[in-house]
C-alpha cells in the first residue's frame, strides 16, 4: 500500500474508531433527539456531489441536473453542488467518499457504474467495500453501447467473427478494453483493440473520422450528445452491455446474454451487472438512518417532481428511476459471486 493509500485508510479506520467512542458514550453529547437532528440538519448545510469525470461527461450532466433539483426537496433547502474529481476512471472519488468526506450525509456522488465490480475484485484505490456505502437512488440504467460506423462491411457480432474490426479503447482496465477482449476469447469475435484514447468522447471522434471502426458510449450518454446516430443509422450497435436489452436497441445482443460455456456466461453477466447501477447517487458510510431516510425521500420526491422531468426531457437525458433501497439490493446481489466468476473475470478487468 503506497503512502496516500496508507493515509486515507488510517483516516477511515480514525473515523471508525471515534464512532466507537462516541457509541460507548464518551466525548460528545449526543443530539436531543434524532428526529430532531433529521429535521434540521440541512439548513445552512452545502451538500457537495462528487463526481469522478470531467466537467460535461455522462455522470458530471447527471450529477449537475440532480444539483439544481435535490435541495428543494431536502427540509432546510441547502445548497447542492458539483465537485469533479477525475481520475483512475472515476476510482479516485469512489475511495474519497469512502476514506475521506465527511460521512454526515453533506457527501454525495454519482460513482463509476462499476463501483460494485471494481470493489469486488479489488481494484478501487484503498480498502473500499461498495456494500458500506449508502445508496439514495437511481436516476437510471446506463447501457455501454459497442458500435461501428455505418459503412464498416463487419457490423454484426457473427460478423465480427469472420472479420477484424478496430476498436477505440480508453484504456486497460476499462470496459471500452475488457469488454471487446472478453467478447475475442468467450465469444469468437475479432476486435482489434487499440488503447489510449483520453476519454469516451476522443474515442467517439477517432470513430467519426475512421481512425477507428469501433468503439463504446453510454445509451444515455448517445441520446444527450448524439440523439441522431442510432435511429438515423450513423452507426450500427453491435453488443450492449447490459444483462437484458435495452428498449431504444432491442435487435442488439446483451452481452449478458452471450457465452460459450456456463463459465463464460457467468462471467460476462458479472461485467454487465454494472449497467443496473447506472447513473446513481449514494453517500458515505456511517450517515444515521434519519438523515439517509430525509436523503432518500428527497431523492424520490425530486424524481416525481414535473420540473425535474421537463428538464430532463429538455435535456435528452433518460431516466429509469430506483429507489435507495432497491439500489442498495442490487449492490449487494452484485458482490455475491461464485469466486471461479471472480477469478474468470479478473485478469480482463484488472490492468497490467
């Protein structure tokens, strides 16, 4: 564990262990009442959203139209703002919300998708576990999308197994890796993978020059930014990374869904669990149940709220709301793998 990792540690274990103290009854004294405290905690509060991408990505819009809406909803109005946080593929604020944020219910964040997977094959920064964090809600299912351009002769999976297709790839360790790499050893396709690109949106422009054949967005991210590719037929979706098809792509294969043997298919489903979580917001560890409670029922009222919804459609942005308590479900129903699922899984998920 190098040195940052070893500080942020010792401060969640410095946390734990104040927590412990006060539980014993030493050193504060407790709020009168903790309905109290839920009632009142957020006024004159500012709740931050820490997201871990760059200003105008698929989780920093989600995060920002969350920010303009939440406070209303939440007793004490607070202010709700966005901090970016990017890094290890939104890892880093992952293990900062973890470590390191205040865990009073002030800490929000809209995580990597894959926060689930990543935690379970340990390649989160630190000592995370993903079941600790407390789920508020989800705003909706985020379906990876495999694609080619339209003009590409091999633009169907069967195809791809007879001939090569480049692939634009942000990195090892990503799905935009992982994924075509899984499909080449568990499937039979051809995908050339060619790492390196700064982002989805640098891999989506080397597609729309032809530097490329392939590469991978989000459907929701597609419909905000490039509404018009796929019913217009700009490009054509070869997979969807998903456990079952997404509505607006029905005739594209859910990677789910594929597999040579039983193996393969139980690890190819572990990888498209990730779509399930979405575009969520959680908080830390350690928030009391009144003040989760109070998050919560914000969370819900905010996606019933007619405002919200306009803005949303305004936007392009999709939703597919679940509540904070199913969210924290399927978290944990992602985490409980046979350990050969784990083990298939691992050396295409973990970077060399």
């Amino acid at each position: 564990m190098n040195k940052m990792h070893s500080v942020l540690a010792a401060t969640r274990r410095g946390f734990l262990a104040t927590g412990l103290v006060l539980a014993l009854g030493g050193g504060f004294a407790a709020p009168a009442s903790a309905q109290d405290d839920a009632a009142n905690f957020f006024t004159d509060k500012i709740v931050t959203i820490y997201v871990g991408f760059s200003p105008g990505g698929g989780y920093d819009v989600y995060a920002r139209l969350v920010s303009e809406f939440l406070g209303r909803h939440i007793p004490g109005n607070p202010d709700v703002i966005v901090e970016n946080m990017p890094g290890a593929g939104g890892r880093i604020a992952v293990q900062y919300l973890y470590a390191v944020a205040p865990q009073d219910g002030t800490s929000l964040s809209v995580p990597v998708q894959s926060m689930a997977l990543d935690s379970l094959l340990n390649v989160l920064p630190g000592e995370v576990d993903a079941r600790d964090f407390i789920a508020i809600g989800r705003m909706t299912t985020e379906y990876e999308l495999g694609m080619v351009w339209n003009d590409v002769e091999a633009d169907t999976l069967e195809e791809i197994m007879e001939t090569p297709v480049t692939f634009a790839s942000t990195g090892a360790g990503s799905a935009s890796s992982f994924v075509p790499l899984m499909l080449n050893d568990m499937v039979g396709t051809q995908f050339n993978v060619i790492q390196g690109y700064q982002g989805a949106n640098a891999a989506m422009m080397a597609l729309e020059t032809g530097e490329v054949e392939g590469a991978m967005q989000g459907i929701a991210g597609m419909t905000a930014s490039r509404p018009d590719w796929i019913p217009g037929g700009v490009v054509d979706v070869v997979w969807q990374l998903g456990l079952r098809r997404h509505e607006l792509v029905p005739d594209a294969p859910a990677v789910g869904e594929l597999g040579n043997t039983e193996l393969d298919r139980a690890a190819l489903r572990l990888v498209s669990g990730a779509a399930e979580i979405g575009r969520a917001l959680i908080t830390t560890p350690n928030v009391p149940e009144e003040r989760v409670e109070v998050l919560r029922t914000a969370f819900d009222a905010m996606m019933a709220d007619p405002d919200f919804r306009t803005a949303a459609e305004e936007r392009n942005y999709l939703l597919e709301p679940m509540s904070g308590a199913e969210l924290q479900t399927e978290i944990a129903t992602q985490m409980d793998v046979p350990q050969d699922v784990i083990d298939k899984v691992m050396p295409y998920v973990v970077a060399q």
